[in-house]
C-alpha cells in the first residue's frame, strides 16, 4: 500500500478528529467555565477543561478512526458498525 492509497485515509481521520474534538472541546470548555466561574471556583475551570478537553480528544480521535476505516472499507462487514 502506498502514499496514495494511505493518504485520503490519514486525512479522514485527521480532519475527523480536528473537527469533532474542536467543538466537542469547545462546548465543554464553555460549560464548565461559565458553571464553575458562576460559582466561584474561577481558579479551577482550567485544570477542568484540560482534562475535560483531552477526554474528549481522545474519544473524538478514536470516534475518527473508526469512522475512516469503515468509509474507506478496511474492515469485514461483520464487524463494521
């Protein structure tokens, strides 16, 4: 398999993943910076959307993965869901 066969699968899933963790990120860091700043608990609404942010990264990289591999039909149907 060479670059062209594997790069329109790397960008399915480069650009799945940036997107959807953008605003999964995004959303979350605003939640919980506007619900922790209403609060009172300012100095902690970075620690959280850090953490928040990268758990969501993770399930977005993984969510893009999965989607890439099944548009591009690397995977048996049996198990493709």
């Amino acid at each position: 398999m060479g670059y062209k066969e594997v790069l329109p699968i790397w960008w399915s899933i480069v650009w799945r993943g940036a997107l959807v963790g953008f605003l999964a990120g995004f959303v979350a860091g605003a939640i919980i910076g506007f619900a922790f700043t209403i609060m009172g608990y300012a100095e902690v609404v970075a620690p959280l959307s850090s953490g928040a942010g990268l758990m969501l990264g993770i399930l977005a990289s993984l969510w893009a993965t999965k989607s890439a591999l099944n548009k591009h039909r690397l995977r048996p149907e049996s198990i493709a869901a």
